[in-house]
C-alpha cells in the first residue's frame, strides 16, 4: 500500500478490530446488565401517570416521550422523561404505569418498562455479538485457509498459470481502500480446459510486479477448482 502497510497487517487489523471492537461492547453490555438488575432490586416502586408527550420530527415522522407525573418517595411530586421516542407513542394519556427511582433519588426515575430499564443492555449486547462473532469467524477461516493452503503446497500438484490481469475487489473495503485480486489462467494440457484462478486479497496492486511472468498455482489432484494461488514472491510492504 501506498502508505506502506503490510497484506498480514491490513489482514489483522480487521481480525482484530471486529474482535476487539465486539469483546469492548460485549463488556459494556455486561455492565449495563448489571447495572439495570442493581437498579430494579433497589429501586423504590410507585405509581405515575402519563400527563403528556414530549415530540420531535425526523425525516417526516413525529416522535413521542412520554411525561409521566408521580410522587416519590419523598412525598413530593416529580416528572420524568421516557427515553424512549416511538410513533405511535408507546403510552395512551392518562395511562398508569409503573415508576421506579433509587431511593431518595427520585429525579433519576424510569418507567418500568423493557426498553427503558434494559435498553442499553440490549443494544450493547445487539451490537457486540455480532461483531465479536464476526471477529471469531474471520479467525478461524484465517487458520482454515492457511492449513488448505500449507496442505496444498505439500500435496497438490504445481502447475504454472499465466498472468492476466489485477482486479479490484470491490466487496471489501478497508479505510476506504479496496484490495487487488491476480487474475491467471492455466490450460490443462490433459483435458484442453481453461481455467481460471484468483489469487487471495492483496492490499496494494502488484501488477508492475508480476506483469508478464507465469505465476505459481497448486492445485488438488483431479480438483482443480481446489487450488492456491503461491503470491509468496510478492513483498509484503508495496515498495
């Protein structure tokens, strides 16, 4: 790459950024979890009711709070704010509903409902399992490809591709950055089929490097839709 980092880099950079990105979510979420169960086993429990809404427009749409009034447990009356906006509103006024407040706080009161009491667990969770899963995936089909890719160096037959072409591989994207892909051929003398191979994702275009030359290809005896494009020659820091 022009700034001079490495295909293994770029490589474990998004490993590990998805990784580490869900494990911090993952643990966030841990924390609100408990946070929220602390909250609703301390909490003081009255009565209150909705006595208004709270609107905000985006993109067309008309959003609600709700303002619910009751009295906490210091005898006097308060008012809290939903977190939640939703269209329709969530709650009907005059509707009762359920008000939790740690004790002798009743300005940190919250409607005793899913989203406003477990909300931010929820999206913490929603949010880190399916990076840190993403992470985990993109290890394991690292170690997968590597030990295919050793197994056919060790077993597979080597045949020698022509180069065609560098493409762009548009479906992946990197700090705004896209990999290259080498393109080869090889005709397989026995049975006159072409075939066509696409080397792993490299994140700088090698085409001045490989322009004209044939290119190493293992391929699995009788399968050569099983094969590996060897770009080991290649430097692992664009020059």
């Amino acid at each position: 790459m022009d700034q001079g980092v490495s295909r293994l880099k770029v490589s474990s950079a998004i490993k590990y950024g998805f990784s580490i990105v869900g494990l911090i979510t993952l643990v966030s979420g841990v924390v609100a979890y408990q946070k929220s169960s602390r909250f609703v086993e301390e909490a003081f429990s009255v009565q209150g009711k909705v006595v208004d809404y709270q609107t905000s427009v985006g993109e067309g749409v008309t959003h609600y709070k709700a303002v619910v009034e009751f009295v906490g447990d210091d005898g006097e009356k308060h008012r809290l704010l939903s977190t939640i906006a939703s269209n329709p509103p969530a709650y009907d006024e005059g509707e009762m509903v359920e008000v939790l407040h740690p004790r002798g706080h009743p300005q940190d009161a919250k409607i005793n409902g899913f989203l406003e009491v477990w909300g931010v667990a929820t999206a913490m969770f929603g949010l880190g399992v399916p990076f840190f899963a993403v992470g985990v995936i993109m290890f394991l089909a690292s170690g997968y490809q590597l030990r295919r890719n050793k197994n056919l160096k060790t077993s597979g037959a080597l045949v020698s591709a022509q180069f065609q072409s560098v493409r762009c591989n548009y479906s992946l994207s990197f700090n705004g950055r896209n990999p290259f892909v080498i393109v080869c051929h090889w005709l397989n003398p026995e049975t006159q089929k072409l075939h066509v191979f696409e080397s792993e994702n490299i994140w700088f275009n090698p085409e001045r490097l490989i322009a004209g030359k044939a290119i190493d290809v293992y391929i699995r005896h009788g399968h050569p839709e099983k094969y590996y494009v060897d770009i080991s020659f290649l430097p692992q820091v664009a020059a």
